[in-house]
C-alpha cells in the first residue's frame, strides 16, 4: 500500500505487506445512507454494551465484526481516538474510503497545545490512502491512535472543500440529522459519539476516556458553547468519494483520489448551532436566539427541544 500525504507535505510513505488474511480494500467509492445508518448502528452497539474499555468493546458482542479480526489488532484509544478508530474500523470491514488529517496548524500562529487554540486549528497534511492488496488494517488503526487527537476537531464549519476540510459537517438540530453515530466536541479537551435520542429529545452518548475506559452519559452544559472557531458542539461525518480510481481483477478500487462534499452540497448542514434560528447578520455567537415554536429558549433547552418526538 502506498500512503499519499496530501497538502503543504507532500510526502509518499511506504508500509509494510500484511498477511493476507487481513488486508483492506475499498470496494465501494463512497458512503451512501444505507451505509451510515449501519455505521450509526455499529455506535448505538457500542452505547448499548457494557463493555468499559476500547479493547472489551471491539472483542465484545458489541462489535458484530469481532471474529473477522487479525489476532494483532489492538484497539486501546482515548476519545479522539475512538471516534476515528471506530468510523476506520467500519470502512475496512465494508470496503468502503477512509481518510484522516496527520497535522493541523494553529490560524492564530504557534501554540504550545494544537488541542487548545484560541482561534481554532485548520487541517494541513491528510493522509489518503491508494489502496492495494497488501494494506495492513491492523497497523493503520494503531497509527489513528498515535496521531489523531482533539486538535483534529478544533476546525471552523467553514472549511469544507479540498484536502483543507474538516473531516466533519455542523448539522441542522432535528432528528434527521443528530443521529446515531453523530459527534459532539467538547472545546475543553473531548469528543463523544451519539449512539441514542429519546423520543424526549436527551441525547446519550459513549467515549472513550484519557484512562481508557469508555463510558456513557447525557449531552448537556457540560458541552459549552464557543465561538464557532473553535468548532464546539455536534457534528456529522462529511461525506466522501473515491474518484478516477481503477479497478483490480478482484474488484477492489485502486489509486484514486478522494473528493469531498462542501456544506452547500449537503441538504443537512446548517450553522444554526452557532448563530441561532433567527437572523444574525453580524454573525454573532454570543447573541444567537433559539426559538421554537414561538418561544425563546437557551441553547440547551432548544437542542432538547428540537429532538423531541
């Protein structure tokens, strides 16, 4: 497998051959809704479990893939971790594209923590993948976890086109969209995924923590509001598509590039999280208002609100 580093590192990394019985290949070019649904049921296998670490999880009945893995696959993430490792997982054993940053910079000029800019991150180098025969899952899941962390979430809606865009979209707040196996970024240091919505409109999720132990809970202030820099708040994976690929004699998809939808593309997003439901031309978080059905409410009360059957 060649690893293609795109963006200001233009940089070709070599991994090594794999066993055959645990190689990955793209079999499909993009992810459809049939496919995040799946995956948003994979999560929801994960939030229902009680399985309390990242290893019990994916060896558990949780994980319906389990007897399919290579005895080296070793899964122990923290939060950030987690949540890329799981969405990886997901690509390899349904043969569908994956990809993810390697580094982010700072847009407000060197800091001594990527994780806590004041004036969040931008992406700039990501790792696409030109899959061959010999990919070695195992070895990439692992690396997920020696390179993501929540740096990669610190990145404005805004950036949604080429090898420079968040790998995530801010969704509209109805039950549509915050859905099992959407993201909630915490700007404090934490990343969750949604695996359930009450027909009340609480929304559970599950991580995974710096101890390695994974647990669940309730989305509330403890998710504060920031500005929209920052990137606080729920999101949804961006979807993407492998292009000018070739196709091998087995049918697995070769070579390639991926392409990525923007926000106008995706009839879902809506910063509305960020500036409110009412007009706000100046673009300002702080006096964003969320009304529901004629009535103000706070931020909180508006997303309970607005999942409620």
């Amino acid at each position: 497998m060649r690893w293609i580093m795109a963006g200001l590192l233009g940089v070709a990394l070599v991994a090594s051959a794999a066993s055959a019985n645990s190689s990955w290949k793209i079999t499909k070019d993009h992810w459809d809704a049939a496919d995040e649904k799946r995956f948003g049921e994979f999560v929801v296998g994960f939030g229902e479990h009680t399985c309390n670490t990242p290893g019990a999880c994916f060896k558990s009945t949780a994980n319906p893939y389990r007897d399919t893995d290579p005895p080296e696959l070793k899964m122990d993430g923290d939060c950030a971790d987690f949540i890329y490792q799981l969405r990886a997982y997901f690509a390899w054993k349904n043969g569908l594209p994956f990809s993810y940053p390697l580094y982010v910079m700072s847009r407000s000029g060197p800091t001594p923590d990527f994780r806590f800019s004041d004036a969040g991150n931008q992406v700039v180098a990501r790792l696409q993948l030109q899959w061959q025969s010999d990919t070695d899952p195992a070895k990439l899941l692992l690396d997920i976890r020696g390179t993501v962390s929540t740096a990669m979430f610190r990145v404005e809606h805004t950036f949604d086109t080429g090898y420079s865009a968040s790998d995530f979209y801010s969704p509209k707040i109805d039950r549509a969209t915050i859905r099992a196996g959407s993201i909630i970024y915490d700007p404090w240091g934490h990343v969750v995924y949604v695996y359930k919505v009450d027909n009340d409109g609480t929304v559970h999720y599950v991580d995974s923590n710096p101890d390695r132990e994974v647990t669940r809970g309730k989305f509330g202030p403890q998710f504060p509001r920031t500005a929209p820099a920052l990137a606080a708040g729920f999101w949804n994976w961006r979807p993407m598509k492998l292009v000018d690929y070739k196709t091998a004699a087995d049918g697995s998809l070769i070579n390639g590039r991926f392409t990525v939808a923007s926000n106008a593309e995706l009839p879902g997003y809506s910063p509305e999280q960020f500036y409110g439901t009412e007009s706000n031309a100046a673009k300002d978080w702080k006096n964003a208002q969320f009304i529901v059905r004629g009535k103000t409410l706070g931020y909180y009360d508006f997303v309970k609100a607005k999942l409620a059957r």
